[in-house]
C-alpha cells in the first residue's frame, strides 16, 4: 500500500513539473511594465499596429497582382550569437563543438520556419493551410566581423557568475562588456555588434524566476517611435535562454534538458522572438484573457488570425488536426468560417516547439514590410539585408572563383553525388549534408582536394542542402534527392 502511495506521489509530481512547463516570453511583462510607466505607449503599440497591417497589406495587393517580385531579392541578414555563460553550462552544451552545432541548427530551423518548409507542416489541418505562409527571409551565420575578418557567426564568454538579472532593462548587463559614464566599468557582457548591419542574438542563463525563454527588443522601442529613445547603448537584438537557442543535438550535446528544455528544444523560441524583432505581436493580444472589443482588450492587429482570448500551452496539433479548438473570443456575431479554431499553430502563440507551425500571409508580410521600401517608405530594419559580403569571405578571397570551381552534380542526384573542387582560392575542409529539420545527416571533415564523392542512396527522396566549409567561408547548395 505505501509502495502504491509512493509510486503515485512520484507520478503526481512528474505530471505537475512537465505541465508546468510552459513558454514563457518577456515581451507581454516588458509591455505593461514600460505602459505602467508611460501610459501614452499604449496608443503608440496600438498605432504601429496599424502601421504594420497597413504596409503588409499593401505588400499581399501587390503579390495579388504580380507585381511584388520584392522577396525574391531579399537576401539573408547576418546573425551573431553572443554566448555569454559560466564553465558548467559550455560544458553541458557540449563545448565549441556544441555550440557551433546549435548555431548552425539555429540559422536553418529559422530558414525553413520563415521559409514555409517545415516538414512538420504536414500537421496544419485543412483549415489552415491555405494561411501557411513564406516570408522569404532568409538569415545567415555572419563569416566577417566589423574589422573585415572571419568570424564563425558566434562568440563565447566564460563567467564567473551564474547568469543574469534583469528583464525591466532586456538583461543589460549581458550585452556589455563596460558600463557606466564613459563606458569605464567592466561588465561581464558581451557588446553588440553594428545593430544596423547584424541580427545580434544573446545566449545567456536568466536568473531572475519569470522563466523566460528569451525577450526581445525591435527597433520600435528603439528608433521608430516606441518612446522616442535612441538607443545609445546599442542594445537592439534578441536575449534567448541559453539552453533554447538552436536544436539539441544529441550525439555533441551533453546537455540533457529538464523542465523547459524538453519542450523547447527544436530552435523555435527564435523563430517566435524573430517575429517580435519584425515587430509581431502575440495572437492573443497581450491582453491576459480578453477579446479584443472588451474593455481593455486588444488584438494582435493582424486580420488572418482570429480573435482570440490567451495564449495556448502544451502541443494541441493532435486536436487541431482531428477538430478545432475554439475559445470565448473567436465567434464574434457570426461564426468564423475561415479558421479552423484559433491560431494555437502559429508562431506566435506560446505551444510547444512541435506543436507550432506557421505564420499566416499578413504576418508574413507585416515581417517582409520590415526588411524592405513600402510605398516608398523604408522599412526600419531594411539596412539588416543590405550587407550581405558580411556572410560570404573576408576581403582577400576570391568568393567568385570559389563559385565558379566548386561543382556539385549531378543534382537532382539518385544517391551518389559528386563535388569537384579545382582551385587554391580557399581550402575545403568539410563537406555535410542537412535536411529540411535541420539534421545534418552526412559530415566528411577528411576532403580530398580536388574530387569527393558521397553515396546517399539509403535516404529518402528530399529536398537537402549541402554545406561546403572552406577555411574563410561557408557555400550552401540546395541538393535533390531523387531515390528510386
Ligand atoms: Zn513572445
């Protein structure tokens, strides 16, 4: 008898600690903190809003009428991941190599999540999937630093401490290496890099007890008229948990996640603090639990997601596909025929990493409108596309002859894959493979220099991508795999 009691003791706490597990963003507490503040910021987030859905209109007329090539000519905005953790925590992620690998994981669950190529798209009910949407970002690791030279796309500082505090000021601290009146202190931060050229990403440990996953600061709280602040301090960017930031791999990664981790181990906390760093607002408003024509209530300000009341946890997908999961605010007079309930899929509501799956047109527009000129308007995060020599090689190496001898055929392939190489203007030192989830499937770090080949008859007919790393440098290939 006590044997049962314990054993349901120890279930009972197994199933409070995982349900407990939720996401949890900084961006609603940040919100009404700094409103509580300056009452008026509430009218300027209700303005943007507009301003938002008014631009991404404007962007989906055009696309009706064939005119907006604009996405197209996007190109990748260049990341820097600034790790700033104490000697426990690198270990647990598995050293350079760990961190290198959640990098890289990270860069290509957000070009699939952005890119509407998830495979896990396949989970979006029919009511949804006409509002499964690509953007056409596309982000990259930064190759060059602001001195002209390579960097890797992330950096790592070890401390002493334990972690940080502070979400009131988007954890300061750690985006700092001084402080203070002519910046004479030292802080054990690590300080951004030019924000108007790098998507700058912070991977620290929280210690405050919100239990966030990241927060992130846009350029409306910045530059664009949130309070008129013109961030001196250089602090634009997004702050992720250390242990979210990309995906967990298992066979570098001596990380075993508990608590939070478990369920947001896919890489898609950045794919939701993306959203927010293209000024997206929560599908249920930030509102607690109103309808947005409440007292008090607001909406998201896009119009193809439906009203809705809170934020959804757990991974809902098995519902949704079976059925629909509706809440108080999603018929308003009459029912809602477009949705298959509420938008507990989309990016921007608080599921699980598996449990999310798309961002609908207007989102993904309001997100495009950003990085590009709407009626002749600059976009106020359009200089982050406009570098794009910080991906590629440092100056001194010749990216076009490497171009133009790197060949990769045949593709489409039916398994076996050639890649020759014929020139001394970067050595290549790893060929890998990576599919759509952003597993690499394949690694070759002994080339040979001139010819390599790779048999991958045993994999199922895909769309991969090859990854050429070269002393200087980094080529992606999309490959075809065609298996009979
Ligand atoms: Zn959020």
């Amino acid at each position: 008898m006590k044997k049962i009691f314990l054993f349901y003791i120890i279930l009972f706490t197994l199933i409070s600690f995982f349900v407990n597990a939720q996401r949890k963003c900084g961006l609603p507490d940040y919100i009404e903190y700094k409103i509580n503040e300056e009452p008026e910021l509430a009218t300027r987030i209700e303005q943007n809003k507009i301003k938002l859905k008014e631009k991404a209109e404007n962007i989906l007329e055009e696309r009706k009428s064939g005119k907006n090539e604009r996405t197209s000519s996007i190109t990748a905005i260049p990341v820097i991941f600034h790790i700033v953790i104490d000697t426990l925590k690198y270990n647990q992620l598995g050293g350079d190599a760990g961190i290198k690998q959640r990098c890289d994981s990270q860069i290509a669950v957000l070009n699939r999540d952005f890119n509407a190529q998830n495979a896990d798209s396949i989970a979006i009910p029919f009511g949804w999937k006409s509002l499964f949407a690509s953007s056409g970002i596309h982000f990259g690791l930064a190759h060059t630093d602001l001195n002209g030279n390579s960097t890797p796309g992330y950096e790592v500082r070890i401390i002493s401490s334990i972690g940080f505090n502070g979400w009131t000021n988007h954890y300061s601290d750690a985006k700092h290496s001084t402080l203070g009146t002519g910046a004479t202190s030292l802080s054990p931060g690590l300080d951004a890099w030019d924000v108007t050229k790098y998507l700058n990403v912070w991977c620290i440990n929280f210690l405050d007890g919100m239990g966030l996953g990241g927060i992130t600061l846009s350029k409306f709280f910045t530059v664009s008229g949130g309070w008129g602040w013109t961030n001196p301090d250089n602090e634009e960017g997004i702050v992720l948990k250390w242990n979210v930031f990309g995906k967990r791999v298992l066979s570098t990664d001596n990380y075993t996640p508990t608590g939070t981790g478990t369920f947001f181990d896919e890489g898609r906390t950045m794919t939701h603090e993306c959203g927010h760093f293209f000024e997206l607002s929560h599908v249920w408003g930030d509102d607690g639990t109103l309808c947005p024509w409440s007292s008090g209530g607001r909406d998201d300000g896009i119009d193809d997601t439906p009203p809705q009341s809170t934020h959804t946890s757990g991974n809902p997908s098995y519902t949704i596909t079976s059925g629909t999961i509706n809440d108080a605010c999603q018929y308003y007079g009459t029912v809602d025929t477009q949705h298959y309930g509420i938008a507990c899929l989309d990016f921007m509501d608080y599921t699980d990493d598996t449990g999310m799956h798309l961002f609908t047109p207007q989102q993904a527009a309001a997100m495009v409108s950003c990085v590009t000129t709407v009626a002749g308007v600059d976009g106020e995060n359009i200089t982050l596309v406009q570098h794009p020599n910080l991906l590629g090689w440092p100056s001194g190496v010749s990216k076009i002859e490497v171009d133009r001898e790197l060949k990769i055929f045949p593709n489409p392939s039916n398994g076996l894959i050639n890649i020759v190489y014929n020139t001394n203007a970067d050595k290549l030192n790893k060929i890998s493979i990576i599919d759509v989830l952003g597993n690499e499937i394949y690694e070759n770090s002994n080339v040979f220099k001139n010819f390599n080949t790779i048999y991958l008859s045993n994999f199922t007919t895909e769309i991969y991508f090859i990854k050429c790393e070269f002393e200087k440098g980094i080529v992606v290939s999309r490959l075809i795999l065609n298996n009979k």
